[in-house]
C-alpha cells in the first residue's frame, strides 16, 4: 500500500532523463520557435534541433543535481508575488 507513495516521492516524474516541468517548459518555448524560424527565415528545422538537445542536457544534469527540481519550480507558484513595504525601511516586509 505504502509503495506507490514512496515511488512518487524518490521518483518524481522525468521525461527524457530531465525533470518533467522544465523539459515541458522547453518543449513548449522552443517548438514555436522553431515555426517561427522557419517563416521568418525559411531554415531547416534540424538544425533547431541542436538547440533542443542542448537545452535538454543541460536541464538533464540540472536534474541529476536536483532531482525535485519539478517540485521546487511548481512550489512557487504561477507568478512570484513581490511585496512593497508600506513603511520606507530596508527589506522586505510580508505586508501587501
């Protein structure tokens, strides 16, 4: 019962060999480029696929460094919120 949870946990999801969030993250950035690319500039797109691979084993040894680097991203949140300080002191203060 108690299997599939810790599986999960010291296994966070990959694609690839890289951690599932960034890679996706990649994936999504780099594919319209790619159409753009061949619009704007009419290229071959093989030779985006460089840029890819490269992209991709650098987010490869960032996971091997961190393998829960999907969860660290994921736990920020959609935006980082910023606070403004309500009174001119140095620091940051969680008042809004």
């Amino acid at each position: 019962m108690k299997e599939p949870i810790l599986r999960a946990v010291a296994m966070p999801p990959r694609l690839f060999w890289a951690p599932m969030v960034p890679a996706m993250a990649n994936l999504g950035i780099q594919f319209p480029l790619v159409f753009m690319f061949i619009a704007m500039w009419d290229i071959n797109p093989l030779m985006m696929v460089v840029s890819i691979l490269i992209i991709h084993l650098g987010l490869i040894a960032a996971g091997a460094k961190e393998p829960h680097l999907s969860n660290m991203m994921k736990s920020r949140g959609p935006f980082m919120k910023t606070y403004k300080n309500i009174y001119p002191e140095r620091g940051t203060k969680l008042a809004p």
